[in-house]
C-alpha cells in the first residue's frame, strides 16, 4: 500500500528548548506554546511506565504540524523526589544533569 499523505508526524527530543530554538530561530518557523502531557492510557498504550510526563511544542511546517515531544520518564521523577526529600545524592546523576535525558 502506497503512502497518500501525512497526518502527523512527532520526534523525540532531549533537549526540548534547544530544538524549539532551532526550528523558530535558525529555520523560521511558527512555534506554539509548550504543552503538558501525561495521560495514563497514552502511557499504557506507548508503554512508558505510571507516571511517566512529558512536555511539547507543535511546529508549523507550511499546512502540516511537526510535534518536539520530551519524555521525562516516572524512575526519574521519582529518583528526583527521593533525593529532594532526603537531603543526600542517592544516585551518580540527576534527572537535570542526566546526558540521556537532558533537561527538565
């Protein structure tokens, strides 16, 4: 079966503010405003873990939206709560600081 059109498209990214910056600064394009995700049926459906939240940013590309989205995983916020709370590192890296991950 040929591919007609495209609906939608969304990427991954680690860096959030960075791409977002890219696409509106170096390309040009229209950006909209952040976004806050984290349906839990979305999440079982995609197989992320309970809790895991994300944050997006839809491009206008001419007629069609591109989608940035970030996922912040649930072990991280959950490491970041843990550590919060008891004062001291339980962990070599945080969510903030994680290369994986990147920010926020």
């Amino acid at each position: 079966m040929a591919v007609t059109r495209l609906l939608r498209v969304s990427i991954t990214v680690a860096d959030l503010a960075g791409m977002t910056a890219f696409y509106r600064d170096g390309l040009g394009l229209e950006v909209g405003p952040e976004q806050k995700l984290g349906d839990p049926a979305w999440n079982r459906l995609l197989g992320l873990d309970e809790g895991t939240t994300a944050r997006a940013v839809d491009i206008a590309v001419g007629q069609k939206i591109l989608k940035l989205v970030a996922i912040r995983p649930a072990r991280l916020i959950l490491r970041s709560a843990l550590r919060t709370t008891s004062g001291s590192s339980m962990w070599r890296s945080s969510p903030a600081t994680s290369p994986r991950f990147g920010r926020g």
